[in-house]
C-alpha cells in the first residue's frame, strides 16, 4: 500500500510542475507580444490620437472638409467660390445660403445659388435694405459637404 500512495504524490507533483510550466511559457509568450507587436493604447501620441478622433473619423466620411468656401459682394450680386484642397474649382455641387433667423426684415427660407462657371456660385444679394444679414452657405455634392458662416452688410 506504501507504493500506491507514492506514485499518487509524483502524479500531483508532476501536475502541479506541468501547470507551472504551462503558466511560465504562457507568461513569456504574452511578454513577447507586448514587447514587439505595440497597441495604440500605449502609443506616444495616444492622446493626441483621441483628442482628435472625431475629426479624423469625419474626414473619412467627408471629402468636403478640405474645400474651401470664399464669398464676396459684387454689386448686386453674391458670388461664391468653392475649391479643393489644391485649389481647383469644385463644379457641379449645390450651393445655397440659409439665413440665420435673429431679427425682422429677414428673407424666409434657403437662397440657392446658381452655378455661373465651375466652382462659381452666383445669386442676387439677399441682404434686406439696410443692415447686416447673418447666415451659412451650405456646399453639397454627393455625399460631401462644406459649409461657412457668412456675415453680409449692406
């Protein structure tokens, strides 16, 4: 009966070696890992990257973003410029200013813009007779879109 106990005592303390070993190699592999392969959450610039998240996730989505709007009065009329990034003209879009509702005398609704040229919006001047006019122009085309604050006085 002695034996039998014996070899019972070399099986749990070959188990317990066989998960101790088992634990050692598991623990080298992840330190490995950790070492070779870095995860944006110990990045350096890992702030930087969720400070600015957003904006990177709507770039992708929008081509727009990197459109410039440039308005201007001439004369009687409102003329608009949309370019790109490289600063060519941005043509076949729609193009119209929404004004801001804060007073009286204000035109009602969105005022499309015609495009004269490519990249070339015109319209007649939608200011009221004397004053300022508040309000945005909203670019679109396809699915990207910009858009500007403008302030027009009169």
């Amino acid at each position: 009966m002695l034996q039998t106990k014996k070899q019972s005592g070399t099986r749990w303390k070959l188990a317990i070696v066989l998960l101790i070993g088992v634990f050692l190699v598991g623990m080298a592999a992840s330190l490995f890992t950790a070492a070779h392969r870095v995860s944006r959450v110990v990045d350096s610039d890992y702030y930087s990257h969720g400070l600015h998240y957003g904006a990177s996730q709507d770039h992708a989505k929008n081509a727009g973003l990197d459109w410039t709007i440039a308005a201007a009065l001439s004369g009687a009329d409102l003329q608009v410029q949309v370019r790109d990034a490289a600063g060519a003209p941005v043509a076949g879009g729609k193009l119209s200013f929404e004004p801001q509702k804060n007073g009286a005398n204000l035109p009602t609704g969105s005022l499309a813009l015609a495009e004269a040229s490519p990249g070339v919006f015109r319209a007649k001047r939608p200011a009221p007779a004397a004053g300022e006019l508040h309000g945005t122009l909203r670019f679109t085309k396809g699915e990207a879109v910009a858009s500007r604050k403008l302030v027009l006085f009169n």
